[in-house]
C-alpha cells in the first residue's frame, strides 16, 4: 500500500472532528481550516515517520499548538496596534492624535483583509522582523511558501493602495518597516 493510499483515509476520518476541536480555541472557521491543513501538510511530510497507531494524537497535538501559536500571534499584534496608540498619544496633540487613530485603522483594515497564514507572515517578518526561515521553521512550513505567502500579502496591500491615499500607505510600511 502506498503512502498516499495510507494518508487519504487518514485524512477523511479526522479532517472534520479536528475542525470542531480547533473551533473550540479559534473562531474563525477559515483560520481554522487553514491551521488544520497545515498539520496534514507537517503529518504528509513526517508521515514516513510517524507511526499509524499514534497519528491521532499527533494531529490533535499539532492542530491545538497551532492555534495556541496563532492566538499569541493576535494578543502580540493587538498589542503592537495598543503601543502604537499609546506611543502616539503621549508624543502628539489631538489633532495628530486623531490621524494616528485614523491611520491605525487603516493599517489595521489591510491587516485584517489578509487571510491567515498571509497576515502572520507578514506580521512576523516586517513587525516582528524575522527572517524566512526563522518563520518557516516555527509555523512548520517550508521557505518557498513563506516566500509565496509574503508575495501575496504585498500583492494585496499593493492592490489596497488604491483605496487609501498615499500618505496612509507610506504609514503603514513605515509601521511596517
């Protein structure tokens, strides 16, 4: 039997029930799917590896760390956006104060239209500034997706340009970089 005659029922038996076990700690039902791809796709790659008797819990395992990683993920950038506000708010009047509300929106809003893993990654290699592989290797990816991931998250926020004006887009790749 070959391997992928080994892993399709794999996956048809336990895709479902890991949905509604990440449900329980992610919202977001494409964020879920997306975590839950991501462990099949590090199960795939381990699978000559990991024995059949266990592959139940190594999935449940890496479905519940990634979700635990993506919920720091968001308290880290929903912490970023607060210092953000709070930097601002001690260093400009009101007036200015409200721009940067205003702008942090706005760098909040392209944030947000990314899908996940798009945003993560490029949170964490122009926020956070890690490099390629640092960010393969703690979402268990390989660097040629992380590099695929980065191009369309700029080849969205190049397409989001047209709704902002270029003051707004400057502010946002400068928060970035």
């Amino acid at each position: 039997m070959t391997e992928k005659e080994k892993f399709a029922p794999v996956y048809r038996q336990y895709y479902q029930q890991l949905y509604l076990f990440a449900t329980r700690y992610v919202s977001d039902g494409e964020e879920c799917h997306d975590i839950i791809s991501g462990a099949f796709e590090e199960l795939w790659r381990n699978f000559d590896h990991v024995d059949l008797s266990s592959v139940k819990r190594y999935l449940y395992v890496s479905v519940k760390n990634r979700c635990i990683d993506l919920l720091r993920r968001k308290v880290k950038q929903d912490r970023y956006i607060e210092y953000v506000g709070v930097m601002a708010k001690d260093y400009i009047d009101e007036q200015r104060y409200e721009q940067s509300e205003y702008r942090s929106a706005v760098v909040r809003k392209v944030l947000d239209s990314l899908v996940s893993p798009d945003r993560e990654i490029l949170i964490a290699c122009y926020i956070e500034e890690k490099k390629y592989r640092e960010v393969a290797e703690e979402m268990g990816i390989s660097v040629s997706m992380v590099r695929k991931h980065m191009m369309k998250a700029l080849k969205k926020v190049r397409q989001m340009k047209e709704s902002f004006k270029k003051s707004d887009l400057f502010l946002f790749f400068f928060v970035l970089s």
